[in-house]
C-alpha cells in the first residue's frame, strides 16, 4: 500500500501479489491487485486486471466492488452491453440486495431504456425478501423525477410498514416539494410535528418550507 501510495505501481503489483500468496482466499487482496494492474498503462495489464476480476467473482459472488470494476472497466472500453451483462450477473448473483437492482435500473435509465428501469422496478418490489423495496423504489422514482410512481411507492411503504410510518411520509413531502406543492407539503410536516413535536427532521423540513416563502418571524417560529 506504501508502493501505491507513491504511485510506483510495480512495487505495488509485486506486493499485491506476495501478500496473495500468504492470503490467496483475500477478495480485498485481489481487488487492490486488479484496480492497480487496470491502472497500469502497459500492454495486457489491463486485460489481465478484467480477467482476475471474473475468476474473483467466480468463487466470490457475493462481492459487490468485483462487479462495479468490471461494470466501470466495460463502460471505459464503450462496451455498454457488457456492463449492462455485469450488473445483471450481479443481481442474479444477490437476488436480495435490493441496492443492486436499483443499479441496473439507473444504468438503463442513464441509457434512455425506460421500460427496461421500470421492468426492474417492478421486479424490485414483487420479489420476497428484499429489505424496504419500497423506499428504495420511492427513492429512485423521485432522483429520476417520475413523482407520481414515488409517490406510490412511498405510500405502499407506510402502509405495509406501520412503525416506518414516519419517514416515508417525510419522503411524501420530498416529493411535494420537488413538485413546487408547498402547500402540501406544509399540511403533511404539519400533521407530522402535530403526532411528534420534538421531531428533529419535521421541525427542520418546517423551517426550511417557511424560508422560502415566510418571514423572519415565521421561521424562528418554525424551529421552536
């Protein structure tokens, strides 16, 4: 790591390959080795770094950053259909982590593929098991600006999630306020403080509805 630091990647490549040695089963060991082969600009090092990152996944596949390497490594190449393979190996490889499959949505929405990133998104919360895909749903919908699906999404997370009530409805009011609906916005941090005064993210969502549109007053108000 002293090696890389001092940007003498052959020193580093040496090392990386003594330390796989004592530890060969090391799927950080052999990450650091490939970023720094990719990085290399010599004949075949960076074919060589894409073909360690496949035999790293083969008996790791559960390992995330092998595949966000070979997906930034195929998308540097213009190779869009094989990142595009990358990311769905990685779902089917963790069918419940739900963060991957909004991964593979976000890359067919960058590539104006929409029905390909709602196909996704429909999967995502209509397979079991998979950890708050609602919100994870709602998040996407809302970065993408498609208000109304996030809108839906949040709901059926507060339904289904009683005791997560709370912050997909501060979620709801994301979504208002991304749509310039300040006035409802407003009503639902109202009715939130009024079920919890003390909470800290309603009171700061009211000050800072009412700094855009209130007085001085209003604000310091806002934050009591």
């Amino acid at each position: 790591f002293l090696a890389l630091a001092d940007h003498d990647l052959p020193a580093a490549i040496h090392g990386f390959e003594a330390a796989l040695r004592v530890k060969p089963d090391s799927p950080d060991l052999m990450m650091a080795l490939c970023q720094t082969l990719y990085s290399q600009d010599q004949p075949g090092q960076q074919e060589r770094a894409i073909s360690l990152a496949h035999q790293l996944i083969a008996s790791h596949k559960d390992y995330g950053t092998a595949y966000d390497f070979l997906y930034n490594a195929a998308l540097h190449s213009g190779k869009t259909a094989d990142a595009e393979q990358v990311l769905k190996d990685k779902v089917q490889n963790d069918p419940k982590n739900g963060a991957y499959r909004i991964q593979l949505a976000e890359h067919y929405f960058r590539n104006h593929q929409q029905d390909r990133a709602t196909a996704v998104m429909n999967d995502l919360t209509a397979a079991p098991g998979i950890p708050n895909s609602s919100m994870l749903a709602g998040e996407f919908y809302l970065a993408t600006r498609q208000f109304s699906q996030a809108m839906e999404e949040f709901q059926k997370g507060a339904d289904s999630q009683p005791a997560e009530r709370e912050k997909y409805q501060k979620r709801q009011v994301q979504v208002l306020v991304a749509e310039g609906k300040l006035a409802e916005a407003t009503k639902q941090v109202n009715q939130l403080i009024q079920r919890d005064p003390k909470d800290p993210d309603a009171i700061a969502m009211r000050a800072a509805l009412r700094l855009h549109n209130g007085s001085l007053d209003d604000i310091a108000a806002a934050i009591k």
